[in-house]
C-alpha cells in the first residue's frame, strides 16, 4: 500500500497544532492548559461534577471535539493512539473540580485504564473525588462474560452525551456516576474495516487488508476483529453486524433505542445512509423503535474505510439526558 | 490505482438507497415524492416562500441532507455527478409552492443551469413564481472577471444557511432572492486535491494524481484546477489557498466572516484542524475577524482527499440570519 498524503505540517506536531486548531475553532469556549495536550472549558461551573474525558489522539473529533455544553468539560489528550500519561490527566481533574468531584470517561484500553487509575489515586491523595466509567461498547472484542475485556467504540459518544447532560442536572458524583454507568451498560457497537488508515508520523497503513476482503469487527487501531471475509453488500454485511449487536444486551421487541451510524474515516455519506436503511429495515422486523439516529463521523482511525453501528436501550431516565441539547465542535443536538 | 470498496448493494440503487436511509434517519421530518427522487419536508408552512436545493448524487450529505428546520424545504436530486431532470425539479416546485414561490438555489453547472431554468419554465407555465440563485464560489474554476463560468463547491452550504433563515423570516420571493443573492455574493472558496474519489457504479478512480502531487482548485468531480504540484506541508498550501480567496472579494482588514473547513472525502478532522490552526494565524495577521467556523463534512465527492475553505463576508443583515438555529441532518447550529 502506498504511502498516505496527509494535510500536516511536521509529523511530530500533529497533536499540539490540533488541538490549537480546535481552540481556534471554538472562539473562546474551549482553552488549552499551558505545557499539555489537554482542553478544558472557559467557563467551568462552581459546584458542578467535572466531566473529564480522553485517550489517544487521532481518532478526532474524539475525544476533545465532544467538550461544549451539555458535553465534557475537559478532556486529557495522548499522542496519536497512545494514552495521556498520568500527570496530565491529574492536572486537568484539578482544574475540573469544582468541590463536586470528577468523573473519568473514556475507552477501556490497557493503556488509558493504568493512567487514568494513576491519575485518580494522585486526585484522591489531593482530596479530589474520582469515579470511572470505562466504555466497553465493541461486542467483537471479546465475548460477552469477559465483557469488561471489550474495546471501547463509537458508543464512547452516547456514553458522553448522557454523561454530559446529568452532569449539569446533578450536583453528586455518585449520581453522575450511576447514570453514565447505566448509559454505557445499554450500549453495544460493531465496525468494519474495508481499508486501513495511516500513522501521521510515518504514513504507513495500520493494517494490511486484501483489495477484495473485509475485516469484521476490526478495532479503533487496527486490532483483530471476529472473522475476515471476502468483501460483500451492504445489506448482508449489516445484517451479520446487527444480529451480533442485538443479541449481545440482547435488545427486544418494544425496546426503543438511539442509533449511531459511524464513520471510521472515509466512508462516505451516501454508504452511512445506505447501511442506516437497512438498520431500519431489520430494527423495525423486530419491532424495536428508533428514538434517535446519528449519523456522520465521530469516533475514527485517521482515513481507516469502514463504520460502525451503535444502539443504545433507553429508558425513561436515559431519554429524558439524551433530550438535552449538546453544542460541541464534533457533536451537536438541538 | 485499485478499485474502491464501497459499502453498497447494486451500484445502481445507491441513489434511491440513500435517499430512503435519510428519511429514515429524519424520524418522519423528510418524506420522499413517488416515484421520483427528490425529498420534501412533510410539513410545509403555507405562505411560506419554498426553498428548493437539489445537484447530483454522490456529494452527500450536500443537498438533501441540507433539507431541515431553518434550511431548504426540499431537494431535486440527480443520479450520482448528474443533474436532476426537469420533471422531477418541476415536481418538487409544485410540491414547495405555498402561494409566494419558489426560490431555486444549487451549483453553478451547465447540466443544472439548464434543467433548473426548464423547470422554472414550467413553473412559470403554471402560474407559480421562481426566483434563481446559482453559487459560484469557486475562485480556482474561472477568474474574477468570468464570475458567471465559476463552480458552486462548498460555499453552498452557507447559502443554504442564510437562504433557510430568511425564507422563514420574508414571506416574499423578492426579498428572499435578494438576501440569498448577497450571500451568494459575498462567499469565496478554494479546494485542494491529494487522492482521487471513486465512482460507485464502477469503482473507478474520477481521476488520476500521482502518489506525490496535488492539484490545487480541483473541481468536486474532478475538474481541472489552477496548478498541479508537488505534495506540500499543510501551512504553506493553506498560504496559497487563503491568498487567492482573500484577493478575490477582496476580504479586507476589519470585516467579519463566517469560515468553513470542508473535509472532500476522506480528510481527518486532525487535519482540518491542522488547516484550520493556520487559516486563523493568516486572518488574525490580515485583521480579518472570524465570527463563526464549521469544520466537517458537507460537500464531497466520495471519498476524495482534500479539503476547502470557504470565507463569506458577514454584515448586519447576514449575520441575523446566520444566526438563526438550524437543524438538518448534514448541518445543525445552536
């Protein structure tokens, strides 16, 4: 595979000149900590939980595209695919509390949860309260009694977007906690990967993939999904994603869910639409309601080709968080 | 080059495909006509003036994905890279026409202009009012002095925006053509191209670029731009790009504009924010005041890589409406 041609300046500074631009971008509402690869909002709001989010960078507009109102408030940014190291994510939970507490939000990845851990036993030694959620979302990556082995996906926005909400609504950690914690117990996502992405640094793919194969569950960096295929049709492959993502919570007649169609990186519109269609088709045999559909791209591998599909089970709690109006620079719900 | 892979069915039904997955995805706000392609929104205002959007197929989530609250009320939609027919633009017309006409806005092409003037024909054959406006903000597909031979790319969208707000706000046909013409008028773009998109009927690349060159003011179907060079690092092609959109207007010290970072295709948001980081260096440096950015996905050609920017000069009156909310699936504001 050839090299990739990417719009960038000095490889080495993708991550600081990004995060400079997303400054820029959101014209004085999000401010960037001197010395570290972490945003945190203008206006943090006395006695509120502070809602911090992160991981490696590379996946934009995740994770620092979803802070903004009724969003994160900050969030801890690592080099490209690797996590923010502990000292950073201890300096933006001390901005971020307010008297309430922070909660942790982010991808269950071996390197994330050992520096966020470090970071929350450094919060606590200092009198600051830390709870974590860790999203878990990718039924391909590992079977369901080892769910907390599971990668976390595309539904790490859901999971923000519930947790952003509450944690306006209510002033205890232990609230927010729950309710993002229940939010991320009613997700479940697979991907696909038709073509690998790119490592800014060296342009090389992350993967190598056949020209007529598909990777089925594929992960955010290129780790091993459940089978690789021959490529087929939308429709076929939709429907072997959907059944695994269903039967997994399992999802039931009479649930109502919110649905997220998500590009990797360069799958287009016109396919995220064609894959939506066939959501519907399925979801509406089985007699389970689409509340909400999200559709674009959030959480991706650099140019990787592929999407993956989220449903989120709501209740009357989770409906009522998800109503709330989100206003950031990779997500917005009016 | 190899063959793209798209996550499609028969390369032949992508457009109705599509089109079905954005209703679907729309939660019974967009309904599509019988038997032609075209989407409408299903509540229409009496007395309201239509705004009717529509190009080819293939650029999504440009143009029905435009059609929403305080955006267009519908879409003439073409096969992939063509023109809607006069028929189906027609159809549409009567469908929007609430007594105070119809306002046509869409790309500045050959195909369009011509289908759209027949249509507006028929329309005035019917006793129903069209006004046109064509977007040619592209400042690389023809010089200043044949403004009327340029391309509409992705300045459509702030177009769309403006024109939305006011058809809301006039209840005239008049005012509304004025308002959206000044807009229009007001708007300069420039894309860059590094890779090629792929046409989904046959998988076959729109155009051939070598693996270490880039041709700056691509058209969005491949069209020829003003040069073809050597790959460049990100901040000197942004130069070049903002130079020739500046000159053009010419934007000048003190005024206030509304910019856009437009991903083609397959370009990261890491990227666009890397674009964006330096377009702000040149306008703050230029004393250019940026009222509002959007940075995503709006007008592409497939997966194509490369990006545009796109500078609409704000006054009083454009910034009222620029103002307004706007809730559609390709584009929401708060």
């Amino acid at each position: 595979m050839k090299k990739a041609k990417k719009i960038i300046n000095n490889p080495r500074n993708v991550v600081p000149e990004l995060l400079e631009g997303l400054v820029k971008a959101s014209h004085g509402k999000i401010k960037k900590l001197e010395g570290i690869s972490a945003l945190v909002k203008t206006q943090l709001s006395e006695g509120k939980v502070g809602l911090l989010i992160g991981g490696g960078s590379g996946h934009e507009p995740l994770f620092p595209g979803f802070i903004g109102e009724n969003m994160a408030d900050g969030a801890a940014c690592g080099h490209i695919f690797a996590a923010p190291t502990p000292d950073v994510i201890f300096e933006v939970t001390k901005v971020l509390d307010k008297g309430k507490g922070v909660l942790y939000l982010y991808g269950n990845y071996a390197g994330d949860n050992l520096n966020f851990d470090i970071a929350a036993e450094m919060a606590q030694d200092n009198g600051i309260d830390v709870k974590t959620v860790r999203v878990w979302d990718d039924v391909a990556s590992a079977p369901f009694d080892k769910i907390k082995d599971r990668r976390g996906i595309a539904g790490d926005l859901f999971v923000i977007k519930i947790a952003g909400a509450v944690s306006v609504e209510k002033d205890n950690l232990e609230e927010v906690f729950r309710v993002t914690t229940k939010a991320r117990d009613n997700i479940r996502s697979m991907g696909v990967s038709v073509a690998a992405g790119s490592i800014p640094e060296t342009g090389e793919p992350t993967f190598e993939l056949p020209d007529d194969e598909i990777e089925i569950g594929m992960g955010l960096h290129g780790e091993p999904g459940v089978s690789r295929e021959k490529m087929i049709a939308a429709n076929p492959l939709v429907d072997k994603m959907i059944e695994k993502i269903i039967i997994d919570l399992p999802f039931k007649q009479d649930d109502e869910v919110c649905l997220l169609i998500n590009d990797l990186g360069s799958t287009t519109m016109m396919e995220l639409l064609i894959v939506n269609r066939r959501v519907f088709q399925i979801l509406q045999n089985k007699k389970i309601k689409v509340y909400d559909t999200v559709i674009g791209s959030f959480c991706t591998c650099q140019e990787m080709a592929g999407f993956s599909i989220t449903l989120m089970k709501l209740d009357d709690e989770l409906t009522q968080y998800y109503n709330y109006p989100a206003n950031s620079i990779g997500f917005k719900k009016l």
